[in-house]
C-alpha cells in the first residue's frame, strides 16, 4: 500500500531559486523485499471496469435490438479528425466536438469496421472479465483470424486494429488504460522522485545508466508518487540528449525529475508528466530539437493532439515550457555553420502549418521563433550544443536558460 503524500498545488518555478543540493534517498528493495507486493485493484478501477463493461454491454445490446426488430444494425461511432476538433481558448487544450460516424452492417464500405469494432469490444470485455491486460499487438492477434467460409482475415495489419481501439476509447467513453489494454514501453525517467509500481518500490535516484522505463499505464491505481522532492522535470526528446544529462547528473545538481520520451512522447509519458504537473505543481520544462517536429511535440505535451483530443483532460499540460534549442541559439551560443541542416520543402511546409495553429497564431514569441528560422533555412537538433563541449548542454546552456527563465510558453 502506497504511503500517503503530501500534493504541491502551486506551481514551483525553476531558475534562479532551485536547490543545489539533493536529498536523501533510499535504495531500492532487494532481496526478499522485493517481492510485489499483490496487486489489489482500487474501488475507483473497479467501478471503472464496471461502468466500461456495461457500456459494452449496452452498444452490443443495441445491435441485437436492432436486428431483432428488422433494422439494420449500425455503430455511432465520434469523429477523431480535425474537423471535429475544437481549441478550447481559456483552457488552454484541444477538444473532441460532437459529430458522430455511422457504421452499418449491411453498407459495404462499412461492414468490415463494424465487424471488427464489435470483434475488438468482446475482446476488451473478456479481458475485464478475467482482470487482464493485453498489449496492443496481442490485441492484434486476440481478434486476428479468417472468417469462416471466406479467405478474409478480420484485421490485415496492427494499424487497423489500433485504429479500431481508439475508436472504442471515444464510443465507449474510456480510456485505453481502461480497456485494460498497454503499448509499447518508450520513454525514461531518473531523479528526485521515488515510485510504487503495481507494489513495487522504485527509487528514481538510484537507477544506473538505463533509468525507470516508463510504462504505457500510469494511472493511480497502478503508478503512486511516495515521495517527490524535485523542484521541476526537465522533459527532453532523445534518449541521447537525455544520457547526458544522466551521467553529468543534472538531476542530483539542479534537483529536478529528468524524461524522455524518444522523439513524439506516448500517452504514458505524457500522462506521467501530466500528473507530476498536477498533483504535484511542478512546472514542465522541455529541451526539443529547433525543427517543425520539435516544435510539434512541444504542441502536443502542450495543448494535445488532434487524433487523441479526447484524452485532452488527462494528457495536456497547458502551463508546460519551451526552453530550447532556439533559432536565435546559432548566434548565441557561436555555434559552427556544422550544425545547420538544411530546411526541407517539408519542413517548411510543416512550419508555416504550426504556425498557423491558433495557440500559436497571435503569440508573438512563437511568431517570431518559426520565422527566424525559416528566415535562417536551417534547424537544429539539441546535439549541435555538443560542438562547443561535451557537457555544454548540462553545465551552461540549460543552467542560464533557467536562471533566466527564458523559455517560450
């Protein structure tokens, strides 16, 4: 049973005020202290297994009504497109809007959805029944087989089978975790910050080279904050920019939580972030790459995404900062015409889109960031600072950054 902290609600600002000194830490359980400690399920994941499989219960339910009185079958199904996606100004986040898909049984361009919605919803049901969970590749082959009487297989590829899961995230009204269903692990963390994972144990200062890999599921009934002593996470895209920061133990000296999340962050690292910056007020920092993409996952930690603006609530972290790599850094910091990496006719492209977004459009520091770099022709990765020193990043570049608080928000 996870012990009971004490949640931070106000904000904490790094830079100028932060600790240098780190505090203390415990090792990780060994030996027969490392036994997980069985895994009771919380009355709130309970009644949430309860509430999603009575809301299967209800859509299968329509169908059978619907055939059994002479009207064809179909599935109402909301639209995960930009269309229907709304920017909620004053919160800061991006929104599902109201329209709806139908998918009809006896319509041949819809069949095969229908059959695999219905196909991938008793999955999930079985799933919650037997209080498993099933990666998203084993929900692939969970429902993968050949219809009876035809040479046709239910999904030809995973990507129609993810696609069909988030498409029962939204008509279901739940949430991935859930439908008790788990992706890929990708992302790291290491710092001030000690974790229960499913009974477990973990202290984040004490994890070596490779660090705490961050699971898909994060949600409180599976991932508790025991203790949290760091002043702010330091989120950056690459796992090589996040290994230097580990060995030059940044984290130790500025007290802080350091992340990655391997380019585009998943849904378990943004909600992890997400949590840290809610229940635990501490500012999110991020270090991406000065190119549309950087600028793109910066969005995304932000505001959220377009196809999973329905998880907005949950996912987007609307205060989260941007501290670099900047277009105005080439100057800056002197660095070499090395660095520079031609801007494509797809990055441009992909620039001017950005900054047309309407959390960008109209914000002048964002404005002026896009156009100084499509005026330099070039972009950066956060690498490039390695070519005034190896430890460049960690020991100046970051550290002034901070105590200047010069980011982007």
């Amino acid at each position: 049973m996870a012990k009971k902290t004490t949640k931070k609600t106000a904000a904490r600002t790094p830079g100028k005020k932060f600790s240098k000194k780190a505090p203390s830490s415990r090792n990780v359980k060994t030996g027969d202290a490392a036994k997980a400690t069985p895994r009771v399920r919380s009355k709130s994941a309970a009644d949430r297994d309860v509430r999603t499989s009575e809301a299967i219960g209800t859509l299968a339910e329509s169908v059978v009504k619907s055939a059994l009185s002479g009207r064809e079958p179909k599935v109402e199904v909301p639209t995960r497109s930009a269309n229907n996606t709304k920017w909620n100004k004053s919160r800061g986040i991006l929104q599902m809007g109201s329209a709806v898909q139908e998918r009809q049984l006896f319509n041949m361009g819809q069949a095969r959805k229908f059959m695999q919605t219905l196909l991938h919803g008793q999955g999930i049901r079985r799933l919650i029944e037997q209080d498993k969970t099933l990666s998203l590749r084993g929900m692939f082959y969970s429902g993968l087989h050949t219809i009876q009487g035809t040479k046709e297989k239910t999904f030809d590829d995973q990507t129609e089978s993810d696609a069909i899961l988030e498409d029962l995230e939204v008509t279901l009204g739940s949430l991935r975790e859930e439908l008790h269903i788990f992706a890929k692990k990708r992302g790291t963390m290491v710092g001030n910050i000690t974790v229960i994972d499913s009974g477990d144990e973990i202290d984040c200062r004490r994890m070596g080279t490779g660090g705490y890999a961050i699971p898909s599921i994060c949600e409180p009934d599976v991932i508790q904050f025991e203790k949290v002593e760091a002043d702010f996470v330091l989120h950056v895209e690459k796992d090589t920019v996040w290994q230097r920061f580990n060995e030059d133990k940044f984290w130790k000296t500025h007290n802080c939580i350091l992340t990655e999340g391997s380019g585009q962050p998943p849904r378990g690292v943004r909600r992890l972030l997400h949590r840290l910056n809610k229940e635990h007020g501490l500012p999110i920092i991020c270090l991406l790459d000065c190119d549309p993409w950087g600028h793109y996952i910066y969005s995304v930690i932000k505001q959220g995404s377009i196809s999973l603006a329905f998880e907005s609530e949950r996912l987007a972290i609307p205060d989260a900062k941007f501290l670099g790599i900047r277009s105005k850094d080439y100057e800056a910091c002197e660095l070499s015409d090395d660095v520079q990496i031609e801007l494509n006719d797809r990055d441009i492209a992909r620039a001017k889109q950005i900054m047309a977004y309407p959390w960008f459009d109209g914000h002048r520091g964002w404005k002026n960031e896009i156009e100084k770099m499509l005026r330099n022709g070039f972009k950066m990765e956060v690498e490039s600072l390695i070519t005034k020193d190896i430890s460049y990043v960690t020991e100046t570049y970051v550290p002034e950054r901070l105590a200047a608080e010069d980011w982007l928000v």
